[in-house]
C-alpha cells in the first residue's frame, strides 16, 4: 500500500512539473523566484514627439490651429531640435502674420 501511495506521489511530481507544491502547500515557486532585471520601460506615448505630431496634422487638417498649436508645442518642448517640428513651427507663424 505505502509503495502506491509513492508512486502516485511520484507520477503527481512528473504531470505536474512541480506544481504539486501548491497541492500539498509547498509554497508558490513562481512567486518565491528571484526576479530578473528587465530593460529600461520605453517612455509613454505621450512622451514621444512624433506622437504629437501626428496630432499637429490631424488637427491641422481638421482646421483646428489652436490644438495643432498645442501639441507642437509639445512636441517641441520634447524635442526641439526635430525638423518636422520645426517646419510645423514655421508653418504656423506664416499664418498668424
């Protein structure tokens, strides 16, 4: 009787791969595992210039300037060095001169 009980031990440990710890309360060996570290998290949507230049021409084609105007300013205050920014900048002050 005692050697059926161990092999049904035995057959649970090799179906189960070791998740027969959570059956007999063993633990959790997925939470207990050391963490690995990971790469840097990428910057949000909302803090990637292109982003809101894609806004700059949706709005612009929309013929709302002002929110156009918001998320060029945006995009700048992100990056002000990028050309398509910059072009959208100067497009914008020929129409308001």
């Amino acid at each position: 009787m005692r050697s059926s009980a161990l092999l049904v031990v035995a057959l649970l440990v090799v179906a189960l791969g070791g998740a027969w710890f959570l059956f007999w309360g063993g633990g959790t060996p997925a939470l207990d595992a050391p963490t690995v570290p990971t790469a840097k998290t990428p910057a949000p949507d909302s803090e990637v210039p292109e982003v809101h230049l894609g806004f700059v021409k949706f709005y612009l084609a929309l013929g709302d300037v002002e929110k156009a105007r918001y998320h060029l300013e945006r995009a700048l205050k992100l990056d002000s060095t990028n050309p398509d920014a910059l072009g959208y900048a100067k497009l914008l002050m020929k129409g308001t001169s």
